[in-house]
C-alpha cells in the first residue's frame, strides 16, 4: 500500500483516496473523504507546543491503537493506498505535523512506503 501526505489545500483528486486525519472537519473542503479516527491525534492536538512531547504523545497514541490504524486505512483504502490530509502548510512557522509522525511511524513500524508532499 502506497500512501502520502498533504494538506487539503493542495488537494489533488490523482492522490488516490482522501484520509481525514485531522481533529476537526475541513467544512470548507468540496471533495469527498473518509475520516480514519484512530490517525487523529484526539487528546493530543491543542494540548503540546513542544514538538518533541507532541511527537511523544501521538506516537504513543498510534502504538497503543497500532493494528487498528492499519486496518482502518486498509479498510478505507482497500489496500491500495491514499492520501493523509490535514491543514498544516510546513513552510510557514510551525516546522512539525501529526501527518509527518504518522507517515514515518507507518514506515518505521509497518513497512508501508509513504511519500510526504
């Protein structure tokens, strides 16, 4: 399964299927999605300004939920992969994203490819 990364700015319908992975609905986005929850980092976003304790704080969230991420994004992209999306723009002040430690955290515990935009 191949995935990647962007931001519902840059939508690009080719990317494959749309994951939602943020905490809250983008009501401004016109094209369809499906909401992987256990990607979302509930109880952690808004909650850390430090980059290394949010790191922390979602990557502990994704192992205690591991299996099912994967089998919730197989399911929502019958494994053949997609795109994670969130609102982060990463050129701009804030240098870190959930989207990034998910996709790294796939590769690292799962040995799933993912290309970050």
């Amino acid at each position: 399964m191949n995935l990647s990364t962007s931001r519902y700015a840059d939508y690009r319908p080719q990317w494959g299927i749309a994951i939602r992975t943020t905490v809250g609905r983008p009501r401004w986005f016109p094209h369809p999605y499906v909401h992987a929850r256990h990607c979302t980092p509930y109880g952690v976003f808004g909650v850390y300004d430090d980059e290394a304790e949010y790191r922390a704080a979602y990557i502990a969230r994704l192992d205690r939920h591991g299996d099912d991420v994967i089998a919730e994004i197989n399911d929502i992209t019958d494994g053949e992969g997609g795109t994670l999306w969130c609102y982060c723009r990463l050129d701009l002040a804030r240098s870190f994203c959930h989207r990034l430690f998910l996709a790294q955290w796939i590769e690292t515990r799962h040995g799933l490819y993912s290309l970050r935009r």
